[in-house]
C-alpha cells in the first residue's frame, strides 16, 4: 500500500517491489549511491513493546544493511537514520555505530520532535546523521545526544531545561505509559488546594494542566488552526460517535484550533481511541472544565449532551499530513481508505524535521 501511495505522487521514481535483504551486493554496487535514508521497523525498540531489539525479525533488513555496507565497492557519501525514542539505548544502535566507524563516518546523533521547528504536535524520534571521511560535523559532541537543531551556539544544544523535556515526554506518552486509572472520577476541586499530582476534571493533574497552559501560551510555535482544512467542508464521519465519547471522555487528549499543541499520532488512529493521537474540539466557544464538571454523576443520557456540545473530530488525514510537512500537492490514491490512510500517517515521519537534517549534512 506505501508503495501504491509513493508511486501515486512519483509517478516517474523507479521503484523496486522487493525487500532490503533481496536486494544482492552486485545490485547495490550497480546502484553506486551516493546516500542512505533509512526508517527501519520501530516495533522492536518502542517501549511499549516486547523490545525485542536484535532478535526480533523485523530488524532483519537493518542488520542486512550494517553487513553490507563495509563491502560495498563505493561508499555512500552521506546516511540519515530515523527511529523511536529508545532506539539510542538499543543493541541495533550498538552495532550501527560500530559499523559507521569502520566504514570512517562522522555522525551524530538527535533526539527531536516537530515543536523545534514551531509545529503544534509532538513526536519525539531518533535521529542520526553521518558523513564519510570528513571533518567532524562543526556541532559535533562525542557521545552526547543533541536535543535541538545546530542552530546556535554548540555549548547551548547540550542544555536543555527540564521542564522542555518533561513536557515532551509526557505529550509524547500515551495514556497506558502514563499509568492511568480509567476508573478515577474527576476532580473539580481549587488548583490550590490540590497536593502534587492530584487529578482535576478529565484524569489531568495540576502539573499537566499547567504545561498545556504552558505549551499554549509559547509564541513561538504555530497554533493548530494554520494546519486545519476548511470546516464547511463535510466532516461528519470524522466527528465521534456516541459510544466512544461515553466510553473514552475522560482519556482523551481535546485540543482547539487555537491551541499550539497536539500529541504524536499513531497508526491506530481514527480506529482505537486512547493514547492514538489529540482530537479537535469544534466548539470553540465551549468550556472543557464546564462540560466535565461533576459530569460523572450525571445519567449516561445527560452525560452523552454535555459531551456532545464540544464537537468533538478526528483531525483528518490531509490535516495530520500537513503537520508532518507535507507539501499540500501530497495525495493519496482514490482506493485508500480513511483507516488506512491513518495507518500509512501514523507510520510516517516529520518531512520538515528530516529536510532540515538532510540540508544540515550536506552543508
């Protein structure tokens, strides 16, 4: 299906329908190229997984690629490598770096999410850059990874405030990795009076509430409505249906258009509910603490109105295509589904954050 898709918006790019590891040494010699993109499957390094790193099967074409690399008869010029965060403290990693400095690469390493450029959503990714037998990137810093693009001062990239990286952490969580209780009711009581780590309305502390405030409130990053398609347009099947706003009101990450975040959105998106991604909340004028207000004694009838009047959507697949960065000439086939374009996103990463690592190598 990616392929279907790729094929669809480069029509003229040739592109072979097999695996990694069935491409031969003679077939990679042939192709004399000059760099390496590489996503490989994250499914063994994320940390809700089985973390299976190595051993697990998907990370076949990987360590096929780290073999055959030191006997190419050309090396490439240039690498960049993406993958989950957790991806840095993995044996893979372990051998991709040993690998790049038999073969003479410099490289670095980063560990960035879409927020560094101004966009409103969070997805926190390893990255790696790499080139051959040249001098050391001019931010280079041996052993460290970098949080921020080399923009400014090198001694600036290896500070990062704590609050920054808590907050992208738990942005960048879902629900389940949180720990939460779906059974805990609301908490409507005085921020004041709250001890550290109480839950307010909506299972959300005093210190999550503040760093939405927070992460709202900074200038620097985009708000949601610049990446949002026009409302007149029909968006009825993206509003949720009744059963899950009853069954997931109290889990769900509600963001408006004039907010400046959203959290990472996964490939179950659009079909499972918690920790997949943020929903919109249409009804600008309406306030989230009002609708949840003791909304848990209230019968499921009553309940399922006071939900209602916040219009809750499912961004769509074109709007979380345009916070990934892609051009707005990217489409999909007219065979794809809503779901599995969801899956196909969920699965992407941020064209902006890797166009900026790419023109950072080849400077």
């Amino acid at each position: 299906l990616a392929n279907d898709v790729y094929k669809h918006n480069f029509p003229s790019t040739p592109l072979w329908a097999k695996t990694i590891e069935g491409i031969t040494l003679k077939e990679f010699d042939k192709l004399s190229f000059d760099m390496i993109l590489m996503s490989p499957p994250c499914q063994p390094f994320t940390r809700i997984g089985l973390q299976g790193d190595v051993s697990d099967p998907r990370t076949k074409s990987f360590l096929y690629i780290l073999d055959i690399l030191p006997r190419l008869q050309k090396l490439p010029k240039y690498l960049l490598l993406e993958n989950v965060k957790g991806f840095e403290s993995s044996s893979a990693r372990n051998e991709l770096l040993q690998t790049l400095a038999t073969c003479g690469f410099k490289y670095q390493e980063f560990l960035l999410s879409p927020t560094c450029l101004g966009i409103p959503n969070s997805r926190l990714r390893y990255f790696l850059i790499a080139k051959l037998h040249q001098e050391p990137f001019s931010f280079q810093a041996p052993g460290q990874i970098l949080t921020r693009f080399p923009d400014k001062d090198p001694e600036d990239l290896l500070k990062e405030k704590v609050t920054d990286k808590v907050g992208e952490t738990s942005s960048s969580l879902s629900s389940e990795e949180k720990n939460l209780d779906p059974s805990i009711g609301p908490d409507c009581s005085s921020k004041k009076s709250l001890p550290k780590g109480a839950f307010l309305f909506k299972l959300e502390t005093v210190e999550e509430m503040e760093r939405k405030h927070n992460q709202d409130n900074d200038s620097s990053i985009q708000m949601l409505k610049d990446f949002l398609e026009e409302e007149n347009k029909d968006m009825s099947q993206y509003f949720l249906p009744p059963k899950s706003l009853l069954r997931y009101a109290f889990l769900l990450d509600i963001v408006k258009p004039t907010c400046r975040r959203s959290t990472c959105f996964t490939k179950g998106y659009g079909h499972y509910i918690e920790g997949t991604g943020s929903v919109l909340q249409t009804a600008v004028d309406v306030q989230l603490e009002s609708v949840f207000k003791h909304i848990d004694e209230l019968p499921e009838d009553e309940k399922l109105m006071k939900l209602s009047t916040l219009k809750l959507r499912y961004f769509t697949p074109r709007e979380i295509a345009n916070l990934h960065g892609f051009p707005l000439e990217f489409g999909f086939p007219e065979k794809v589904t809503v779901k599995q374009c969801y899956r196909l996103l969920g699965n992407s990463l941020n064209v902006r954050v890797v166009a900026k690592l790419i023109s950072i190598l080849l400077e």
